[in-house]
C-alpha cells in the first residue's frame, strides 16, 4: 500500500498518541477516529421530539457544566 508523509505539530503527536491503542498504527488511529466522527446532518431531526421542558433541561446542564469547568480550570491556573 503508498503512504504518504504527514507533518504534526508535537501536541497533535502525543494527542494522537494519547488516542492510539497498544497494537495499533497511526495511521489506524487517524482513520478510527475520522470514521466515528460522523456528519452533522446524521444528527437532523434528532431532538424533534423533545418537549420544552427536556430543552430547558439540557441548556441548565449545559450552564451547569460550563460554570463547573470555568471553576476547575480558575483553580488549576492558580486564579482561586
């Protein structure tokens, strides 16, 4: 099979690296992780059946998780 020569930065390395399994190539990783990305129209129509209740539901989740993570992130830069 041809290869082709890519060029990463060092963190896109070791992100891929991160992702990578014991026995698997790199170019194994980049394709796995492409593949399970999907399309953005796969998702249409997918909360059409949602009430106004679950949506509101989801954006106080959503604000939740976004005041938690700025929270973490203030005490690990030393900000808190």
């Amino acid at each position: 099979m041809a290869s082709k020569t890519l060029s990463v930065t060092e963190d896109v390395y070791y992100l891929l690296a991160r992702e990578k399994f014991k026995d698997e190539s790199f170019s194994e990783v980049i394709k796995r992780l492409v593949k399970s990305r999907g399309k953005l129209i796969d998702c249409a129509g997918l909360w059409k059946n949602l009430t106004d209740d679950d949506i509101q539901e989801i954006k106080n989740q959503i604000k939740k998780l976004r005041e938690s993570s700025k929270l973490s992130l203030k005490r690990r830069i030393g900000k808190i």
